[in-house]
C-alpha cells in the first residue's frame, strides 16, 4: 500500500502573526520535524501544501531543505482546499496521511502506529488516532473515500467526511497528548513547544 503524506501550511496565522510552518524548534523548521516524521514513519512521499501571504517563506524553506511543495491558489476555502490539491496532484497512492502544520508535536512513531494499524485492520476506512477518547492528528484515509471530498456534493470538511455514513472508522490509541494540540496563538506556541523532545 503505497501512501501519499500531506502537511496542510496554507494558513495565514492571523491569531499568531507569523507562519507556524517556520516556527523553530532546536534549531529546525516545524515543516522540517513534521516533514521528517512523515518520511520515517512511513510515507512513501511527503507534500507541504502551501498559500496564502506566508506562501513565498514556505516556498523558500521547502526548496532551501529540498521539500515537495504545490500550490493552494484560493486557500481562503480552509483546509479542505488544501486537502483537495493534494489528492489532485498526479501519482499513483493508494492512502492519504493528513496533517496539518499547526499540530507540531508528534513524531514518526505516531505516523507509523496509523500505518501499521492500517495493515491490521484492513476492513477501515479512516485510521486516527485517540487519546483519552479524542481524535487528533494525523488522519490516515482511503484513496476512495477523501476522494470523495473532490466531488461537488462531498462533504464541506474533513470532519464531516470522517463521520459520513458508512465511513469505517479505527481509533488507534496512543499516549501521546500532542496529537490533539494545536498552535493559534502564542500562548500555544510557548506551552506546546515546551513539551517538546528538543
């Protein structure tokens, strides 16, 4: 099962006042962390999908570190438009990892738990993972099925994808809390950050 990874960085970060795919960490770019434990946890090829007023630094750090980058043209839709372009882009896959750029503390064990679960349970659609009974991120889907998202009468989200009737779901549980935090704001930055392996 070949598996295509996407890192949504289309945002504008209004809320933080700079791009949170740039936000450094030990020396190292988000995008590059993320990027890296897509790679090694198992994502046979890895997109930054990038837009908005950050798109020319995204660019720039994506080509400095050698990234696959495509273009959001209008990702004022929100992040189902960036989604789309990633399953637009020609190549051949068969699951889409979903990540979003602002969910900065996991690492490849946690893209390789979905991975393999997806080998397990091979009768689900959508691999998550939960901690304490909440979904996080990433979110590993069927060709098939975010697919669907593309279509005129799709669902308007990915959530709403998720939840659509006859979507098989697996939560795959992890100890790892960081799936579920996100940073809109500085005060988020600081506090997750600090949880961070440096």
């Amino acid at each position: 099962m070949k598996i295509r990874g996407v890192i949504t960085a289309a945002g504008d970060s209004m809320r933080l006042g700079r791009p949170k795919a740039l936000l450094s960490i030990a020396g190292e770019s988000v995008l590059l962390r993320l990027q890296r434990a897509l790679h090694l946890g198992g994502c046979d090829e890895v997109f930054i999908v990038e837009g908005g007023r950050h798109s020319d630094l995204i660019v720039e750090e994506a080509q400095c570190r050698e990234l696959k980058h495509i273009k959001n043209e209008d990702p004022s839709a929100g992040p189902v438009s960036s989604i789309i372009r990633a399953i637009e882009e020609p190549g051949e896959w068969d699951c889409l990892l979903i990540h979003p750029v602002d969910v900065i503390g996991i690492g490849s064990k946690d893209v390789e738990a979905l991975i393999e679960q997806s080998e397990v349970n091979t009768l689900a659609d959508v691999w998550v993972p939960s901690y304490q009974f909440k979904r996080g991120h990433p979110v590993l889907i069927r060709r098939e099925v975010v697919s669907r998202l593309v279509r005129e009468d799709g669902p308007p989200h990915l959530r709403a994808l998720i939840v659509s009737e006859g979507v098989n779901i697996d939560h795959v549980e992890t100890d790892n809390p960081l799936v579920l935090e996100d940073v809109d704001d500085e005060q988020d930055w600081k506090r997750i950050s600090s949880m961070l392996d440096q």
